[in-house]
C-alpha cells in the first residue's frame, strides 16, 4: 500500500535523472500511494455483484529471513476503512506472516489482532506451508477457513480437485475442522521474473481452460488479485486482465462469494 513509488524512484536515481527521483519522493510525501486503494479494489468486485476477501497483513517487519512482510501499518485510520468495507458486505479475513505457519503462539496472536471474530479465514504470506506443522496450527486456533494451498508458479490445482475440502488429520484419523478453500489463481503467478511470463494479452485464454474444467464440475475458483495489481499502471496483470477474468466468470453464470460465504456451504461433520 506504500510501494508504489519506489521502482520508478529507483529507476530515475539509476539513470541519473535527479529531478525525477525528486519528482517521485515528493508525490509519494504528499499524496496518497497508487497502491493504498482498496476502496478501488472493493468497487472493481462490485462491478460484478461481487465482495472481496481482504487478507490483511499484521507484521510490517520482515521475517527472520529476510522475507519481506507488510509496507504498511495497522494504523486506526485503516481499521476505521476496513471497518466501513466490512459495512459493505466485504471481509476482513487475517494474512499471516512470515514465521507463523509453524508457530503457534505467533498464528494466533495475529489472528486476535485481525479478527473481530472468535473465526475467520487465513491465507498465509508467501503461500508458507509446513505439511507437518500447519494444519494443526490453523484448527488449533479455530479458524474457519484456509486459502493458502496452491501454486506460485503455476495457477490450477494443487490438490488436483476443484472443490474446498477438509484436510485430513493423520494423526487423529478424522478430518480437521477448518476447510481448505484452494488458491486457483494468483495474479503474480501470470507474469513475474520467476513464475509465467504471460503477455497482456495472454492471461484470459490461458485459465480458460482451468476455468472451464470448474464450471463443469460445480466447483470453486479462487482468484488472489493483490492491490497493487489494480494501478492502472500495471498493463500486464492488473486491472484489464482482473476485468476479463471476472467477465468471463459472470458471463458463465458464476456466483461470487467471500470466502467465509463458501465456508458456509460446507458444514463440518
């Protein structure tokens, strides 16, 4: 929410165009960053009759290695904006951070500080998953749902089902209690450095395909749209491609739901 400046910024110092690195930090001084917009993000899901998920970061340090955690603080003006989006049918649901998905004591100290709700969701930060730590971390502290389970270098499925689940406990042989809603598709994934390097152009007819295979079997697909990737500055996988995704999906007759909404749907044994 406070980055958006910073790659221009350093861009311009590199090139030595001084006045324009001048340009950037006094903008990013004085008016609002292009990222801090989730107001925007909130009536770009509207559009389709639909409410966002908004996973919020607690941590603004980085993780104990090195990996970067949230550029923004939970501050009383941004709960005071959560609060009215929530008033809006949106959801607050908690984005754990680096170090929590094999610590306790850590998840569920986050997820007080987020949650106004003895349950909610959790997606954690950087997909962190421990196989053998952090499913019993995330029922320990009763959170109702999931959405971490899926590739950064790949959208699909993870689970090779289309369908929320319950994660089987091996230990206890049962079911845990809080419900895996799959991360189908993030926007990072389609064009990044390290992950698919998709053209503008490129994104829609390359899920189709996955989306397709949904649609005919009743299921679920979510999509991670980040904030920064509503600036219209972003011409690769930001706010055209979100729109032709989500017009396809309304096109096909898709319901939009928050992920608490899907949780619903799915009641425990």
């Amino acid at each position: 929410m406070r980055s958006a400046w910073k790659a221009p910024a350093k861009a311009a110092l590199q090139n030595g165009q001084l006045l324009n690195f001048g340009q950037q930090l006094w903008r990013h001084c004085t008016q609002p960053d292009a990222w801090d917009n989730l107001e925007a993000v909130a009536a770009a899901t509207a559009q389709y009759g639909a409410r966002s998920t908004f996973f919020v970061l607690p941590a603004h340090r980085p993780g104990a290695d090195g990996t970067p955690n949230a550029d923004y603080r939970l501050t009383a003006r941004l709960w005071q904006r959560l609060a009215k989006l929530a008033e809006q049918g949106h959801e607050v649901a908690l984005h754990a951070s680096i170090g929590t998905a094999d610590n306790f004591i850590h998840f569920d100290d986050e997820q007080q500080q987020v949650l106004d709700v003895e349950e909610g969701g959790n997606r954690f930060h950087y997909l962190r998953w421990e196989p053998r730590l952090t499913p019993d971390i995330v029922d320990r502290a009763s959170t109702s749902f999931d959405s971490t389970l899926g590739f950064a270098e790949h959208f699909g499925f993870r689970n090779s089902y289309c369908h929320p689940f319950f994660p089987f406990d091996f230990q206890h042989g049962q079911a845990y209690c809080f419900l895996e809603i799959p991360l189908n598709i993030m926007d990072a994934t389609l064009h990044h450095p390290n992950y698919l390097q998709l053209g503008p152009d490129e994104v829609l007819p390359a899920l189709v395909p996955m989306l397709s295979e949904v649609a005919k079997f009743g299921g679920v697909a979510s999509v991670l749209w980040h904030n920064q990737n509503f600036d219209p500055a972003n011409t690769a996988n930001g706010p055209r491609q979100f729109h032709e995704v989500m017009g396809w999906l309304r096109g096909r007759g898709a319901a939009f739901l928050t992920g608490t909404e899907i949780w619903a749907q799915f009641p425990a044994a």
